[in-house]
C-alpha cells in the first residue's frame, strides 16, 4: 500500500491511496479531546461536488469582504 499525502493543514488531511485507488479526507475537530471524521471517496464526481461546495463557500466569503 502506497499512501501519498496531497494536504496536510490544521485539522484537514487528505491523502491518496495507490493499492486501494480512493481518496482519504479526514478532519479533526481540534480542541483538548479531538474528534476524527475520515471518508473514504471511490469516484472522481464526489471529488467535483465537494470542490463545487468549497468554491461556492469561497465565493461567499469573499464577496462579504
């Protein structure tokens, strides 16, 4: 299994697994006892709809500024 991580920041980590072909995304809440949420994503279209979620936040966030 060959595991290349694309992102690692704050509470976000994304990583791409060869062996398995699927994205991991895990998030952690942070704080004194952390909470971990991990998806495992099979398909390219779940990819574009989570990017799609995240430009539109983006979009809103900067047109408030």
């Amino acid at each position: 299994m060959t595991l290349h991580t694309l992102l690692a920041k704050d509470a976000i980590q994304i990583v791409f697994d060869d062996a398995k072909r699927l994205v991991l995304l895990e998030m952690s809440s942070g704080g004194y006892r952390e909470r971990y949420v991990a998806m495992h994503i099979e398909h390219a279209a779940d990819i574009d709809d989570i990017v799609a979620g995240l430009l539109e936040a983006k979009r809103r966030l900067t047109e408030e500024a």
